[in-house]
C-alpha cells in the first residue's frame, strides 16, 4: 500500500511541478526580420508593465491539496494521522494556489521609435535600467541599452 501512495505522490508532484516555469516570456516578432538578426538602434518611447491579474483556475489548489493530504496522511496514527492529513491538504492547496498564480505571464512592453523612422515593440520579463528616452539596441528580440 505504501509503494501505491509513493508512486501517486511522485506523480502529484510532478503534475504540479510541470505547472511551474522560469522560461521568459516570449518577445514579440519584430516588424522586420533584419532587426532580430543584425541588430538596430532606437529610442525608447515608453515602457509599461503589463501584469497578468487573471484570477486562478483552482487546479493548483487541488493539486496542492491531494498531495499536500497524501504526504500529511504518512504521518504518525489514529487522530494525529487524521489532523496531519487534513492540515496536509490545507498546506498543500495553498501553496499549489501559489505556485499557479507565479506562473502567470507578467512582461514589460517597451514602445521604441526606430532611427529608421519605423516603430517596434518589445516585450521583455526584465528591462534591467532601461527608462524612456535611453537609446537602445535591439538583437535577438530584446533591447539592450546602447
């Protein structure tokens, strides 16, 4: 019985982990090709945050809490098992809650103003020092501070 409740527990968890990233947020396409691949220069317009405030799907909360009342359920007997079982699967919900709500997208937008004349937009998790008015490079998607 014991091997069943470990072989479900590594598998709760690894459902739960495959929610979590730390791959960035994806940039945007620029509007020509030639930016990405050479580099060009530009001044930054503006900068905004844009911040993802989705309410939670509740599936970490379940996930959480499952794993969370099957680790709680390994400990100690009788009443003290079913106390560790149920603060388990309290613990367990709210962190998987969460781990959820972290792994919502949340990027900058930076407004740049090409030397070209054109204008592009580039979405980064971190802007670093960048502010507006900085003239920037953009390379492989993101702009660096020139």
């Amino acid at each position: 019985m014991k091997n069943i409740v470990s072989i479900s527990l590594v598998a709760c968890i690894a459902a739960l982990s495959a929610c979590a990233s730390n791959t960035p947020y994806q940039t945007s396409t620029p509007y020509n090709n030639a930016y990405a691949q050479h580099g060009s220069f530009g001044t930054v317009e503006s900068i905004q945050w844009v911040g993802n405030d989705r309410p939670s799907s509740g599936a970490g909360a379940v996930v959480g809490g499952i794993i969370g009342a099957i680790v709680g359920n390994q400990v100690g007997g009788g009443t003290g098992r079913a106390v560790a079982t149920v603060a388990g699967g309290i613990g367990g919900a709210v962190i998987g809650n969460n781990v959820e709500k972290n792994r919502q997208d949340n990027y900058y937008q930076i407004n740049i103003r090409m030397d070209d004349g054109g204008y592009q937009v580039v979405h980064q998790a971190d802007i670093g020092n960048l502010r507006s008015g900085d003239r920037i490079r953009i390379a492989d998607g993101h702009a660096y501070r020139n």
